[in-house]
C-alpha cells in the first residue's frame, strides 16, 4: 500500500524542517493524529484523484488499521491549513 512509504517520507521530511530551524504548527486541542499522519492521508487522496471530503471520509472506515485517530473533517482542514507554509519548503 502507498500509505506507508508516503509516511516514511512525510515524517523524515518534517523532521528534516525542524532541524533546518522551521517551526511546526501547533497540535490542535486534543489532536491525537500526528502531522504526519495527516498531510499523508491528505497526499495519498490527492494522488488517488478523490475528493479530500469524500475521500477523508470514506478513510475513516476504509484505512482505520493505519490512522486509527483522525480527527473530524473539519479539524482536518485545519490542521492542513496551518501547515501550507511548511509546503512551500
């Protein structure tokens, strides 16, 4: 499955950042899924071609063994949206 790889990657990337001196953002209230976790669920939608909703939605079921505390749809889109600086980089 890609997820793996994908978190691999995303993981290392987002450590290589904080040691180049980037700041991560914040965990959001009561966030148990990582950064990681999430900006990978995010990529392996957009490549799959899925609507982030629909998809984000469908993986809460469909890929539980892998992220097994996502957090709402709405929360989701927050935690993207405080990290699109991060993807410039």
């Amino acid at each position: 499955m890609l997820t793996r790889p994908t978190y691999v990657w995303v993981d290392d990337e987002l450590k290589a950042l904080v040691a180049q001196g980037h700041k991560l953002p914040k965990k959001q209230k009561h966030q148990k899924a990582t950064l990681a976790e999430l900006l990978t669920l995010a990529i392996f939608l957009l490549l799959q071609g899925q609507d982030l909703a629909k998809g984000y939605l469908a993986a809460k079921t469909t890929l539980k063994p892998y992220f097994p505390s996502l957090p709402h749809l709405s929360r989701f889109y927050r935690v993207l949206q405080k990290a699109h600086g991060l993807l410039a980089h």
